[in-house]
C-alpha cells in the first residue's frame, strides 16, 4: 500500500511540474532574442534552427509569425505551436 501511495505521489508530482514548464514559456522577439533564449522558450525549435532564426531576423526584420517560415526547418506546424509566445519589433 505505501508502494502504491508513493507512486502515486510521485505522478501526482511530476504531472505538476510538466504543467508549470509549459505555463511558463515566455514571449520571445525573435528579432532581439538570442539563439538560446529562442531554443529554451518555443517549442520544437532547438539551438541549429534557433541560430538560423537569429541569422535571418538580423538580416530581414521579421514583422510576423509567416516571416519564420523562410527559416530551414520552421514551418507552419512550427508557427502554429508558438504562435502566441512569437513577439516582433525592429531589430537592435
């Protein structure tokens, strides 16, 4: 019976953490961000297509979420995913 309790203690606790990572994802300016905080805040996006991101938002200001899609690697699954943690201004 402890066995069981502590298991499910344990579910219980983990499902509590997964749930607070994902409420905690941040809006990123993907014209001002680094290639990390990209990679830790939007999801299905790592440090390669990050980079990428940076590299053509310094060269083309992005201005909306559809601009990614010229990125390597982003595509409208991507955008859909991160649609509302996307943020967009001038770059510095």
């Amino acid at each position: 019976m402890k066995m069981v309790k502590n298991l499910l203690v344990s579910v219980i606790l983990s499902s509590m953490l997964g749930f607070s990572s994902l409420a905690t994802a941040a809006q990123v300016n993907v014209n001002k961000a680094s290639a990390e905080e990209i990679s830790d805040n939007l999801s299905g996006i790592g440090m390669v297509k990050a980079q990428r991101i940076v590299e053509y938002c310094q060269e083309n200001s992005c201005v909306k979420p559809e601009d990614l899609m010229n990125v390597k690697g982003v595509g409208v699954k991507t955008i859909e995913k991160n649609r509302d943690n996307l943020k967009f201004s001038e770059s510095m």
